[in-house]
C-alpha cells in the first residue's frame, strides 16, 4: 500500500530506502535512493548516483509516497 507524503521541494526532495518518486505523467515509480542511475520513462525524474542529485524537470508533476507493507 502506498502512503503519500507531503513535502516542500524548497528543502530538497526526501530520500531513502524505502521512499519512491512517481512520475504522475508517465506513471512510473523509482526508488529514491537507487544502486544505479535511473530516470523515469518520460524523463521528469532522474537521479544521478554518481553525484548525488536528484533532477525532477516538472515539480507539480511527481508524488513521493512510501511503500508500506502493511493494509
């Protein structure tokens, strides 16, 4: 079961193990904090292991929901 979060983009996007990005345009969910670089199908999302960042071209356009096992 999803649980969405709230959070402020001003203060940087939330990261961890168990944290996901969705892309509400192309509907594809990443891992926050992947092994290897990796992007949404569309391109709105993309995390850069190498340095560390996470690029997100259309902010209103993504969730951050948490994974929860239980429900």
């Amino acid at each position: 079961m999803k649980e969405y979060l709230n959070f402020d983009a001003s203060k940087g996007y939330p990261t961890g193990r168990d944290l996901f990005y969705e892309c509400t345009i192309c509907g594809i969910s990443i891992p926050s904090h992947p092994d290897v670089s990796m992007g949404c199908k569309c391109g709105n999302i993309f995390i850069d292991v190498d340095y560390g960042r996470v690029s997100i071209k259309r902010e209103k356009e993504i969730k951050i929901f948490r994974e929860n096992s239980q429900g």
